[in-house]
C-alpha cells in the first residue's frame, strides 16, 4: 500500500519533509480493525512530530491522527464493528498514522462515523473533538446535561482554532456562558458562529477584557495557546475553587502555588492518554465519538472544516502542514479523497 511520512525532521518547504513510500498492508489481530483511509487532516500536533526532532530515522514514520474510512477487515477479538462500517478516529501516539491507505487502530478509540456529512466534514472532527470533550466533561468535572450551567461561565483561550471551535460548540451546548477569544475581524465571526456569546481579544490584557464584559471571575477557563503567556491572566480571573485545563506545552512551566488561595484546580488534557497507557476507560473514546456523530447529524453541533484539499496526497498534505503552521488557520483543513 501507498503511505507517506518522514524519515527526517525537515521544514516543510524542503523537497523531503513528506515522501510517499510503499509497505505491506498490516493484518488486524485482536481488537484492531483495518481501516480504507478516505479523509483524513492536519492538526498542530502532526506539525510538531514532523519538525521537531533530530538525526534520521531507519523507517519511515507516518503520521496522521485523523481519519474517515471503512473498515476492511477486523480482529478475532473485535465486537463494536463489522467490515464495511464507516468509521471515524483520532488513532494512537504510538502507532502508525492516517496518511496512508490503510490503517490498524484499535476499535476501543473509534466511533462510527456520521451519516449526514461529507467525507471531509467527518475526517476533520475526531481529535478536536475528543480533546474538546474530555477537557470540559472530564478534566474540567462540567455536567453537559446540568441546568445551573446557564449561571456558569468558561473562558476558552483560542476559540478560532481546532479545539476551540468544537469546544466553543459543546460548552454552549452544555449551557454555559461561553467566553471566546479572537482576535481578527474574521475569527471573531467564526466564534460568534460556533455559540460564543462574547469574544475577548488574547493579543490584549484578558483581565481587562473579560472584566468590559462584567464578569469578575469566572467558573471554567480553558486554555488551548500560550499558556505561559496566559497564566498570570488564568490566574486573576479563575473563579475561587473553580477549574482550568490546559491542553498546550509550556517551556518556562507554571507555577501552580499561585492557584493555592482559590483553591483552583489545574488540569492537562491530552487526547492519546487512554490509548498511550491502554487505560480502563479507553472505550470511552468509542462512545464519546459515537455520541459526537449524533450531535452532528442532528445538527447540534456542525463540522469545523474551514478548507479542503482533495486528494490524499504529498503535495496537499505539504500544503496542509503549511498551513497550520501559520497558527492563523481558522477551524480545520482536511484532505480527503472524496
């Protein structure tokens, strides 16, 4: 079968940051499936692995953690899916990615996939959407069905990106007060769209823009760029016992003391967790997806893909890294070959 990946750690613009190789297709054992990749996207984290790194690999890494397809065939274990099921993923950290033909994932991480969306639309959405959900529902402790939620406010950093612009959806879905921040005339639009009911700008003091707005503190905070930049702000205006989650990497590292006098909670979120460890609640993943494609056919909640490029290919997928590199991308790019 046709993959393609990286053997080196290469800017994007080089001639062999991606290259198409040829492998054998895998067998699915145990509780794999083997999935036909029809769509698939980029996410910062494809942009990190591929960039960031040193010295020349023996084989090459494919990468990818996003994908529509169907299942071909399945392991002797398997019992959420047949072959010939439409499915969606994010995959796992420490297996083979995406961009490829076929792929292993284990069903315990994959949903089956929207019936109302195009391939794209579907194959853009696993990764934000887990990330999006198990931050606020798990991390954060917000009960999605609780009608006090209405009294309750969360502050999401980043609410144009990927996981912004489904958490900004599923938070306001869930009731709450919904804080955004952007700061184009454009991301503004994109996150008023997705339920914000106000929109700070994060290149400004946060303190001074959420108080504009009348609230002092507020319940949940939820950080998805420039944590250290943020944290002082992250500290000022969590609500005393309140929450925050922060999915992005930080160089210098927080200080966590500043929370002690609120007795604020600090929380990471990192989607692969449940199938890095292979932890009891992995089948989680199964039916967070599951219930994620009800709400998009339903129409509760809508595809974030903002640009797509058509086929699955080195070039497109060279032009979809770009992309995301420019940290201005609004929503999702996907690649798909539908």
């Amino acid at each position: 079968m046709k993959a393609i990946g990286f053997t080196k750690h290469l800017p994007i613009n080089d001639p062999n940051s991606l290259e198409e190789f040829t492998e054998e297709v895998p067998n699915p054992a145990g509780h794999d499936l083997l999935v036909k990749v029809i769509a698939t996207s980029v996410n910062p984290v494809d942009v990190g692995v591929r960039g960031h790194g040193r010295g020349t690999l023996k084989q090459p890494k494919v990468i990818g953690w996003d994908a529509y397809g169907i299942v071909e065939q399945i392991g002797d274990e398997v019992s959420l899916f047949k072959p010939g099921d439409k499915v969606f993923y994010a995959g796992s950290f420490i297996r083979s990615g995406s961009d490829s033909a076929y792929q292993l994932v284990d069903e315990r991480i994959v949903g089956h996939a929207p019936t109302k969306l195009t391939a794209a639309e579907i194959g853009a959405m696993p990764l934000t959407s887990l990330t999006a959900w198990e931050a606020l529902f798990e991390r954060l402790g917000i009960d999605k069905a609780r009608e006090q939620n209405a009294r309750q406010t969360i502050l999401i950093i980043n609410g144009s990106g990927g996981v912004g612009s489904i958490a900004t959806q599923l938070a306001h879905l869930a009731g709450l007060k919904v804080i955004a921040s952007a700061s184009r005339p454009e991301t503004i639009k994109w996150v008023l769209q997705n339920g914000a009911d106000y929109t700070v700008n994060h290149h400004k003091n946060l303190v001074t823009e959420v108080r504009k707005l009348g609230f002092h503190y507020v319940d949940y905070i939820l950080n998805l760029n420039d944590l250290d930049g943020h944290w002082n702000e992250i500290i000022e205006l969590i609500k005393p016992e309140g929450a925050v989650c922060a999915i992005t990497e930080n160089k210098r590292g927080i200080d966590l003391q500043k929370l002690t006098k609120k007795a604020a909670s600090f929380n990471w979120e990192w989607m692969y967790t449940k199938s890095y460890y292979h932890t009891d609640d992995m089948i989680t993943q199964h039916q967070i997806l599951d219930e994620v494609a009800s709400l998009l056919d339903n129409g509760d909640i809508h595809s974030t893909v903002t640009k797509v490029l058509r086929p699955i290919n080195v070039a497109n997928l060279k032009r979809a890294h770009a992309l995301v590199e420019t940290n201005h991308e609004i929503g999702k790019v996907a690649i798909s070959n539908e």
